[in-house]
C-alpha cells in the first residue's frame, strides 16, 4: 500500500457513508492483461506517466502523480491522510 486517501478530506461535500481510495504499487508477473472479468471495466491498458487518457473525476491527476512517485522510487514511504 503507498497511499491511503480519505475522501472526507478531499473537499467535497460529506456524503452519507465515508469512503477511502487506497491506491497499491504492484508488479505486473503476466504481460498480458486480458481478458479482464468485471462488471464495471471494458478495458484495460496500461499508460506511461506522460501518456494518460483523459481521467476521471474520481482519479484526480495529483493521486496519480503520488502513485508514480512512489514507482520511480519504491523506497518512498506510504502516505496517509
């Protein structure tokens, strides 16, 4: 685990349950991806830090800059709100 995200603390409005995003740094054993079997995934690719599709409103750039820091530098210790 390389970082922990409450989502209380993102500055948005409270909803009534609360939420964590937990973001993981893994190694990819099998260079082949696919066939992926989830209800709410279509595709799955894997993009360079300077090749990004456009993004979510739910996977804000800087989460994601945090997420590459810590792959240029597995050292780097977990974050946590």
């Amino acid at each position: 685990m390389i970082r922990l995200y409450d989502q209380d603390l993102r500055g948005r409005a409270r909803w009534p349950f609360h939420g964590w995003k937990v973001y993981f740094l893994c190694e990819l054993h099998d260079e082949d991806a696919g066939p992926f079997q989830a209800s709410e995934v279509d595709a799955v690719a894997f993009f360079a830090e300077d090749d990004l599709p456009e993004l979510s409103m739910r996977t804000p750039a800087e989460q994601l800059a945090h997420a590459f820091a810590h792959a240029r530098d597995p050292a780097r210790p977990a974050d946590f709100d």
